[in-house]
C-alpha cells in the first residue's frame, strides 16, 4: 500500500487523520408497500411489456391531480418526483404497488394513495387481457 508523503508526515508527528468523508448513498426505494396482487388479478403471471400497454383512465394528468400534498411536506417545502412501479391486473386496477423512487415517506404515501385509486385500461397480448407492470413519475410542486 502507498501512502502520501503528507499522510506519513501526519502519522510520524503523532497528528490524528481527517476523517472521512460522508458519502451519502442514491436514493433508494422506500420501505412503503401497497395492495398486493390476487392470483385471481394477474391470470398466469406479469408480463413487463404487452402487445397492448396498459393505460391510465383519463391520462396521467388524472393521477397527478388527485395527489394530496401532505400538510408537513407543504410547511417545510419538500418537493420532487415520486416513481411508483405497479401491477395493473386483469380488472383494470393497480396491485403489487411500491415506490420505486422515494422523496419522503409521507409523500411516497401520497403517492401510492394516488396510483391506487386510479382506474386503467387492461393490457392485452395475443387479443386476450394480461397483467402488465407499469411505472409511473408522480411529480410533488409547490407554487
């Protein structure tokens, strides 16, 4: 192992060593989890791509609209982008919810509230209904 010259001095001066520097890591998915999926929900399994996608009833701006800001995200001026990766079942709503993105615990909530409540157009593959996953941005703004 090579030191520094500057570091052997330190150390042969009985002088103790900066610390290290504190590396935050990326920001991971949250611990949030929402409804899971019935076998009833997703037929024969999950598909991640579909002949026919998967869709949002009234489009994503509907989601985005529903979204509740929670009052102690508002006061100290929490914002960013929540992703939500879901399942949409065979009856059109959304199961296996987590977040995949968080920015805080009460908005991840907001969230998964938000995606859970929407309705969906059902995938479709070979002319038949599956069960498609899908992800979904959920952007939190204050004026």
């Amino acid at each position: 192992m090579r030191l520094l010259p500057a570091v052997l001095l330190a150390l042969a001066a009985g002088c103790d060593l900066p610390p290290e520097p504190v590396v935050q890591p990326p920001m991971a998915a949250s611990a949030l989890a929402g409804r899971e999926c019935t076998p009833g929900e997703t037929g024969p399994g999950v598909l991640e791509f579909a002949m026919v996608a998967p869709g949002i009833v009234d489009g994503l701006e509907a989601i985005q609209s529903s979204l509740i800001y929670p009052e102690f995200d508002r006061r100290h001026g929490v914002q960013g982008t929540v992703t939500i990766r879901f399942v949409v079942g065979l009856d059109g709503r959304a199961c296996d919810t987590e977040v995949a993105r968080s920015v805080s615990e009460s908005l991840d909530q907001a969230a998964l509230t938000a995606v859970e409540q929407a309705r969906y157009t059902v995938g479709r593959q070979d002319g038949r209904p599956v069960a498609v996953r899908m992800t979904v941005p959920l952007r939190f703004t204050l004026p």
